[in-house]
C-alpha cells in the first residue's frame, strides 16, 4: 500500500507499506527521521511520541496507514530551520536533562505540547503531562528543571514582546 501524508510541513509518500507496519517504522526505515526512538514498541515508555493531526501520540502503536491524509509532526519538526532548537530542545540541552537520549524525542515532543497547551505549568501539570514518558537516566528531576526553564523563557519572552 501507498501512504501519502505531510511529516513536519513537507508532503511525504512510502510505498510498500505492509498491513500492520507502524507509523515509528515508517518514520524510522523508509522517511530518513530518526528521532523517534524505538524502546518497547508496546506503548509503554513514550519514547516514540510524535504529534498526529496535533495531539501526541505513541508512534508505535499507530498503524502507518492510519496516517493518510494526515499532519505528523516528530522531533525533528519542533526545531525551526532558520531560528534553530524550539525553547523546549534548548532549555533540555541547558538544564542537563539529557544523558543516552533515547527518552529524549518524546519528551521533548510531550513537554512541548505541554507548554503550548499550558505555559506556566506546575510541577503536577509537568509530572502528570510527562507520565507516560519513562527515563532509565536522569531520575527526572533535571527534566522537570528543563521544562520549569523553558516555561520561564517562554514566559519571559512573551512579556517582553507585549
Ligand atoms: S516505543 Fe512506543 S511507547 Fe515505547
Ligand atoms: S536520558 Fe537515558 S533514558 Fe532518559
């Protein structure tokens, strides 16, 4: 099968996609985007989440013939061409909030939608929003201190532009 769809603003197509194959794979195997990473394919650590049409989702247990049609934003589209890493990349490097990385696409896709829906969380709203993502590295607290820093910029940023 065909699949035709826009992967962070550009119009993509795979072809040969065989029933059952995962939207992560596709990303991964055929459209040369990396950044989603593969830990469990169970749905169980968030490690794969991009955004679908807007909302985060676990890439792995999307079916890539589900995306027809549809908008899929990964990591790879939060940063900008021209003005580089979005806050929630740059304040993750900043804050020391990486280690292997290989939970770092789906936090960084989470914290983003996160910020966008809320840009002062609280510590809750950030705990909460970032349960399904799991983390063997950091013991979470300098993702928390990322994501507390990118909400700050944010903040500081749009009261400067008023
Ligand atoms: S790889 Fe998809 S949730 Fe773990
Ligand atoms: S930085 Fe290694 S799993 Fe999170």
């Amino acid at each position: 099968m065909r699949v035709t769809f826009t992967a962070n603003g550009r119009e993509v197509e795979a072809d040969d996609v065989w029933e059952g194959e995962s939207l992560l794979f596709m990303l991964r195997e055929r459209l040369g985007l990396p950044g989603s990473k593969n830990a469990c394919e169970q749905g169980e650590c968030g490690s794969c989440t991009v955004y679908l049409d807007g909302a985060p989702v676990c890439s792995c247990l999307v079916a890539a013939g589900q995306v027809q049609d549809r908008e899929v934003r990964t990591v790879e589209g939060l940063a900008d061409p021209e003005t580089g890493l979005d806050d929630v990349q740059q304040a993750f490097v900043d804050a020391g909030a990486v280690q292997c990385g290989f939970c770092t696409p789906g936090l960084l896709v989470q914290s983003h939608d996160l910020l966008e829906r809320n840009p002062q969380p609280s510590d809750n709203d950030i705990r909460e929003a970032l349960s399904g993502n799991l983390c063997r590295c950091t013991g979470y607290e300098k993702i928390m201190d990322a994501v507390r820093l990118a909400s700050a910029r944010k903040c500081s940023s749009s009261e400067v532009s008023q």
